[in-house]
C-alpha cells in the first residue's frame, strides 16, 4: 500500500509541474516560462525532469516542456513497469512450481 502512495504521490507532482507548462504553451526556448523550483516531492520530480530532459531551462529561471523526450520518457517508465511485472509473474510461477515439486 505504501509504494502505491509513494507512486500516486511522484505521479501527482509530476503532473502538477507538467500540465502548468503545457497551459501556458511553455513547449519551446521561445515560449519558455519562469517556474519557481519547487520544494518536497515536486522538487524532486522537478531535478529528475530536468535530468531526463523533458524540461529544459531556455534561461536563467524559465523552463519549456519537451513533448518528446516527455513522451519517450513515459514510454520507457511503462516498459520498466511491465518488464517488473513479468519478472514477479514468472518468479512467483517459480516458486509455485518448485514448492508443488518439494510436496511430492
């Protein structure tokens, strides 16, 4: 339950930094906008954005929304996501047989 809120919690600041730049059609140098970096969880998906590139500062204080590198960004938070689950699917068929073969 605790890493569902963790994850809900990373997703909601995200978004809380994302769709402000999209609003204001923050989606290039030109178009950037000042954001004032922001502090707790939402600072922390601020710096990893960054890192990742799906915002980009244009200037001293102004950033824009790369909406491709947001949406490559995505794509491989989903593969990470459902190669994990596969792996727990298979580990725990694993176990599943292995303990149905220590039975016999």
């Amino acid at each position: 339950m605790g890493a569902a809120f963790i994850a809900a919690a990373a997703r909601r600041a995200e978004r809380d930094i994302i769709e402000p730049l999209r609003a204001a059609g923050a989606v290039s140098p030109a178009t950037a906008q000042p954001i004032a970096p922001p502090s707790g969880m939402a600072g922390r998906r601020f710096e990893r954005l960054i890192s990742a590139e799906v915002i980009r500062q244009a200037s001293s204080g102004r950033y824009f929304l790369d909406e491709a590198e947001f949406a490559a960004y995505r794509r491989r938070r989903r593969t990470v996501a459902i190669t994990l689950v596969v792996m727990m699917i298979v580990i725990g068929l694993a176990v599943m047989h292995w303990s149905v073969n220590q039975a016999r």
